[in-house]
C-alpha cells in the first residue's frame, strides 16, 4: 500500500469515527422516542384502567340490612292447604314491611311508614318468597335475612350522599338518615358482594339491575357473527387468494372488499335494518340480526387479514405440494391453511373485538331498547354490553355511575377472556408448524 | 465459473451456420424426422419422455423456442446454459408445473411413455406421481421427517396400511441415503433438517410414490461441496431406476452426474449430445463459448 492510499485510509478511519459517536447518539435519542412512546401507552392504560376499577369495582357490592322476617302463617297459607299457587302468589311484602316495623315500632304516619318501607329495596319480598318456596316448613318460624337496601339507601352507605348538604337537597331526608344510622349502630347494615349484579338482567331499579342479560346478549351476538364469518371469510379469502384468476372482476371485488372495510360502522345498521329486519322480517333487537350486522362489518376484516396470512405461506410449500401432485384443493387443505391458521386468527380476533366493542350498528336495530330479561335463544331481544354501558351511562340515579364503570370491567374482562382464547388456540396451530 | 451472461437482445435469433444445420439432420435416427435447428441428435432408443416442438410464453416473453428433445430411460441429462436461458421453464412442462402460473401458454406436444401429457384426459395429479420434481431451495413440509414422505403415497393411496406406509417411508429414505440419519426422529420437523440432509428428504419425498422420471431444478445450489456430492452420488445410484433431468449452472456437476447434456440458449435448444462429447469436443460455437466460460 503506498503512502497516499494509507493516509486516505487513516482520515476515512477517523472521519468514520467521528460520525459513529453522533450515529450512536441518534440511535440513542431514537430508542428513548421509542420507550418515551410505549410508557405513556401504559400511563393512559394505567390511568384507564384505575379509574374504571375504582369506580366500578363498588358495583359489585350492594348495602344489605339485616331483619328478622316472621313468616307467620295466617299471611302467606291461611288455609293451611300449602298449595303452590298460593304461596305462589301470598303477600310477601307485608312480612317485609312487618319486619321493618317490628324494627321501628314507633313509625306510624302513613307517609312516614312509605318512607320507612323505601329503605329497602323491592327486590326483598322475592327474597322471602324464594325462602318460603324453598322450604315451605318455614311457614309460621322466624329467620334473619339480609334483604338488599334501596341504591339511595347504598349510596349514602357507600359514601357517594354527603350528609352536610342542606336537608331538601339530598334524596335523603334526616329521617330516613336518622333509621339507617340507628340500623347502622345495631350492625344490621353492612356492604357485601352483589351476586345479582352478574347474574340479574337489566332493570329500572339500579340496585337491581344486572349485566348479565347484556353479556348473554354479547355472547350470542358475537357466537353469531363468528359462526358466520370466519367461515365465509376464511374461505373467501382462499378463493380470491388461491383459486380466482386475477381479472377485471376479481380486482374490482378486491377494491370493494377494502373499501367495505373502511365503511362506518352505522352504515351496516342500515343495511341490516333495511335488510334483515324490513325485507326478510327477522326480529326486531335479536342477537341474530345484531351478528348478521356484525358480520357484514367484520367479514371484509377478516377477508383482508386472511389474504394477508395466505400471501405470507411460502410459495415454495405450493410447489412442494403441487410437485408430489396434490390438487389446489390438497394443496390449501392439508399445507397452506394450516401455516395460515395463526395469522387468521389473528385477524378474527381483531375482527372479533371490534365487534364486541360496537354499539352504532346494533342501535339501528334496535338491541338499544331496555329489555329486563335475560335473552335466552338468538331470538329473543337482547341487548349488548356496550349498549349497556351507553344506556346506564345515560341514566340519571347516582346508582348507575358505578354500574357503568361495572359494565366497562365486565366488557373488558370478556375481551381479555375472548383474547386468551385466541391467544391458546394460535400457539395450538403454531406447534403443529 | 460464472454463468452469468449480459442479456443480449431478445431479438437477436440465434443463426446456426447452414453446414451445421445439416449435419444435425444428418446424425439425426433414420426414420425419424425431426425438425430442429439443434446440433446434435435429440433423440434417443429408449425414451420414456419426449417433447416435440415445445413453445412456452409468459405473456408476451418467448421463453422456449421450438425446443424438442427426449429424455432417456435410466440416464441422467443434464440442461446447462446461461441464466435465464428457459431450463427451468422446459423443466417444468415436463409435469405440467406451468398450468400453476397464469401467464404461462405451453405449445408443442410432449409425451411420457408415447402418452401426450398437455392431453384433456391427462389427469394433472397422475402425472405428477409419475414424474416427480426436487427444487432448487429444499422446501420440505413443515411437518414431521415421516408426513414428508408419507404424503406423497398418502394422496394417491399407495400404502393400504400403516405397516406398508412404515414400509414404503423406510425404503425411501434408505434409498435417498437418509435412513441412517434420522431413522431415530421421524417424528421431527423435515424443517429442522440441515440443507442438505432436507434436500435428500425432498428426494426421498419424491421417490416415495415411485416415479418414472425425476426432474431437479438445480437441487444442489444451496448446499455445500460435500452434501452436493452426496446427492451426485445419489443421483448416480438412482439411474438405476429413474429418467433424471437436472437443471444445472456446474459444469463439473453435469460431467459427473450426467450421461447426456442439452445446452440451452435464449430459450432454444442449441446442441445436445453425449455428455463427454459435449464437454470436450461441443459442435456448436456458443456451447463452445459457454463451457469454456468465454460468457460473462
Ligand atoms: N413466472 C414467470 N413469469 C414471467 N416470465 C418468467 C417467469 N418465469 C420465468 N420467466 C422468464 O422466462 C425466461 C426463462 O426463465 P427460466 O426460469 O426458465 O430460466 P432459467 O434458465 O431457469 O434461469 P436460471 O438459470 O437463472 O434459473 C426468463 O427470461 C424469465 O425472466
Ligand atoms: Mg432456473
């Protein structure tokens, strides 16, 4: 090497490490850009999340008042017969009210009583009833019960009444406050988990209503839309990836088929309501129109992603299985679609849990109406848990603000329960390689 | 050596001297009229494969022109020439691997054991049982060593029970030389194989439903000197039993493994002829030029 070159050699050597500290300094400032963005993702998961669970977690709970419930028989069985249908149909609401006036004997102006008889919730006497049903020997005994409190009655408990405010602006007068503090210093009030909250269905009463007619609703929509679409998208997509000739009319199908995917939501509504509901006279608010609606916005999703994991199999496993004279259909079956599986998946999933989360559509058909019973075929009305969560969010008692952050972790652990399933069932697929 | 060559205009033909043409006529079987501009003779006694006239376009690209040759029973022929000169797309006519490729128009009759194969009643499937192929990159199944090979048999319902299957994977592998190797783990993935040793599997996988013909587009170009002797190797033993083509850019290779050589240019077919001849005395001026390495 002559002098010249090794000069040349020795200033690109320094000019190279010169720049490598400002390299190293851009890669840095690039890597903290990078985590900079992934904690604050976090920091708005956190906060989400922490404000979802403090308030809702409080759903989950319902203030109960302890009582001593005769069942006296000349109430519930006068004639002593026991015959179903009368103690069916016996009042039982005069036990509970007779309990709370054995507690305050001194109540007896009729307003006053009507206030007493609201402390507690008129969920009680179904309580009652159901213990007497239970076991019909009860009848002329005496048992403690925890009976559900009215939610005004709970939220004063839970702290969300002040009791400093003027009298005539609470929904709790100093009355009502002077029986429950008395009740509360007796240790006959106490807050306890609410079972009913996840097994009741909706209702006007807030410390009555339930998510369960909504999850169930959520469930047979969702089993619906994925029923349908993963099906005909898988195999739309193996068509129009595998088998279709690329013309004219297969490029403007795939045009299409993106631009459904970029549709508003609302717009597929319609279309369900002007298609499913008007022309061929399917039920109105039923979890099969609302997944028919949801497949019609989750199919072009799904087509999409599945082209995508089609188009990511190697060709050369094609013309391993074309060269040992498969057919196209082998071909697909037995060596593309399974290396294809994890990414579909994927793609349901997402298409899955846009669906779960929609709520515009589904209103369009009606799933927004306020349905008390738990749905129990695809047919009956239902509603959806994001509706839900609109419909108590829009409720004036104070009692719904914790039943819609409830509703929100109940939709969110449904998601996180849908994807685990995903999740288990792709590693599945991955393993066969 | 290198096999590259600087494309030359697409449509410049190659002119083959008059005095040539007429010596390949010449040598050509009597009887047998052929019309060819190749040197050499393109026939053979015992063909078990032949193609007549085999124009193949992707479009508008004339990728084979005219080509006819006919590929011999128990022999090995090697098709050498430039990149993108068309061995592959010949190769892949000879079981129809084409018709996968839309663009794809295949002229000109080809026939296995006298059968024309581009006939309506040529059933695709069938006729990739019989003539098998192996790649140039080893695409094994991503499944297991045993799948690799029992799918083949599996398909076209050669094995009537697991024993024979048991059977018929065994003997392939023997016969590809890798039975002693992973007799042991036939239940792990072919994908975890090294190169070579999945290029083999990818030859047993072919020879399990028992072709006629075997055709290897390049198939040891991702491997290195000694798994490619093994397979040359194995190639040689095989003869035994099958017609092989081989596509290949190792002159070396083509001498070793090969009875006949066909050396293709710009999608014709120049000259084909007794390998030994070819590499030592070739009658065509641009064979000379390739062999000799005067390309690029
Ligand atoms: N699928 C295809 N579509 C269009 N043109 C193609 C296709 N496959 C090959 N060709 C063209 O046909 C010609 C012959 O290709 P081919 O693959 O047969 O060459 P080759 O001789 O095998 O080359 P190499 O030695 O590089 O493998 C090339 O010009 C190539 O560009
Ligand atoms: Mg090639």
């Amino acid at each position: 090497m002559s002098e010249a070159t090794q000069a040349r050699a020795r200033t690109s050597q320094q000019k190279v490490a010169a720049g490598l500290k400002r390299r190293y300094r851009a890669e840095l400032r690039f890597r903290s850009y990078g985590i900079a963005a992934v904690a604050l993702g976090l920091l708005f998961v956190a906060f989400l999340f922490f404000s979802i669970i403090s308030k809702g977690y409080t759903a989950f709970e319902q203030t109960f008042v302890r009582l001593e419930v005769s069942y006296a028989a000349d109430k519930i069985d006068p004639d002593g017969k026991r015959a179903p249908a009368d103690l069916e149909g016996a009042n039982y609401e005069a036990l509970v009210r007779q309990a709370l006036r054995e507690r305050f004997p001194e109540v007896t102006e009729r307003g006053d009583l009507r206030k007493l008889y609201g402390l507690l919730s008129g969920s009680a006497e179904t309580v009652v009833r159901a213990r007497v049903l239970a076991d019909p020997n009860r009848i002329g005994s005496r048992e403690t019960l925890w009976l559900m409190a009215d939610d005004h009655v709970d939220m004063l408990v839970k702290g969300h009444i002040d009791r400093n405010v003027p009298e005539d602006e609470r929904s709790i007068d100093d009355r009502e406050l002077g029986w429950i503090d008395r009740l509360t210093a007796e240790h006959r009030v106490e807050v306890r988990f609410n079972p009913k909250f996840l097994t009741g269905g909706d209702s006007r009463e807030p410390e009555q209503a339930g998510v369960r007619g909504a999850v169930m609703g959520s469930l047979f929509t969702l089993l619906v839309t994925l029923f349908l679409s993963f099906p005909i998208g898988v195999a739309a997509a193996v068509y129009l990836e595998e088998f279709a000739k690329r013309n004219r009319l297969t490029d403007i199908i795939e045009v299409n088929i993106n631009n459904l995917a970029a549709v508003p939501s609302i717009v597929f509504g319609l279309l369900g309501l002007a298609m499913f509901i008007q022309f061929f006279g399917l039920p109105r608010s039923a979890p099969l129109v609302g997944g028919l609606v949801l497949t019609l916005m989750t199919l072009p999703t799904i087509i999409i992603t599945s082209r995508a994991a089609l188009k990511a199999v190697p060709p050369s496993i094609r013309e391993a299985a074309f060269g040992m004279g498969a057919s196209p259909v082998q071909a697909v079956l037995h060596h593309v679609l399974p290396l294809a599986m994890p990414g579909m998946l994927t793609g349901a999933i997402i298409g899955m849990a846009r669906a779960l989360g929609e709520s515009a559509p589904l209103l369009m058909i009606g799933m927004v109406a306020f349905i008390a019973d738990v749905p129990k075929t695809l047919s009956d009305p239902a509603t959806v848990l994001p509706v839900q969560v609109y419909l108590w969010a829009s409720s004036p008692e104070r009692a719904f603000v914790e039943r819609t952050s409830g509703a929100i972790m109940v939709l969110l652990a449904f998601l996180l329960v849908m994807n685990a399933a995903a999740v288990f069932l792709r590693s599945r697929f991955e393993r066969r390689w | 050596m290198s096999t590259e060559i600087a494309p030359t205009d697409p449509n410049v033909r190659i002119r083959v001297p008059r005095a040539r043409v007429a010596a390949a006529a010449d040598d050509s079987q009597p009887g047998s009229k052929i019309e060819t501009k190749t040197v050499g003779q393109v026939t053979v006694a015992d063909a078990v494969m032949t193609a007549r006239r085999v124009n193949v376009h992707y479009g508008e690209k004339h990728a084979v022109k005219d080509v006819s040759l006919d590929i011999g029973r128990n022999a090995v022929i090697a098709l050498i020439g430039p990149s993108g000169c068309g061995k592959s797309t010949f190769l892949r006519c000879l079981n129809r691997m084409n018709d996968t490729i839309d663009s794809a128009r295949v002229d000109g009759s080809i026939t296995l054991d006298g059968v024309d194969i581009y006939e309506k009643r040529q059933d695709v499937v069938q006729l990739r049982a019989r003539v098998g192929m192996v790649f140039q990159k080893p695409n094994p199944f991503p499944k297991s060593i045993y799948e690799n090979i029992a799918y083949g048999p599996r398909i076209h319902g050669l094995a009537a029970n697991r024993a024979e299957l048991d059977e018929v994977v065994q003997t392939s592998l023997a016969k590809a030389g890798l039975w002693e190797e992973v007799k042991d783990r036939l239940d792990h993935p072919g994908t975890g194989l090294s190169g070579g040793q999945q290029q083999r599997l990818c030859i047993a996988r072919a020879i399990a439903v028992d072709p006629e013909v075997i055709l290897m587009d390049e198939p040891c170009s991702a491997l290195d000197p000694i798994a490619t002797a093994r397979i040359e190797d194995l190639i040689d033993e095989l003869r035994q039993n099958y017609a092989i083509v081989i596509v290949t850019h190792n002159m070396q290779q083509a001498a070793r493994v090969s009875q006949r050589t066909a050396y293709f240019h710009l999608g014709e077919l120049v000259e084909v002829g007794a390998t030994n001849q070819i590499f030592t005395n070739p009658r065509h001026r641009l064979t000379e030029d390739y062999i000799t390495g005067r390309f690029g």
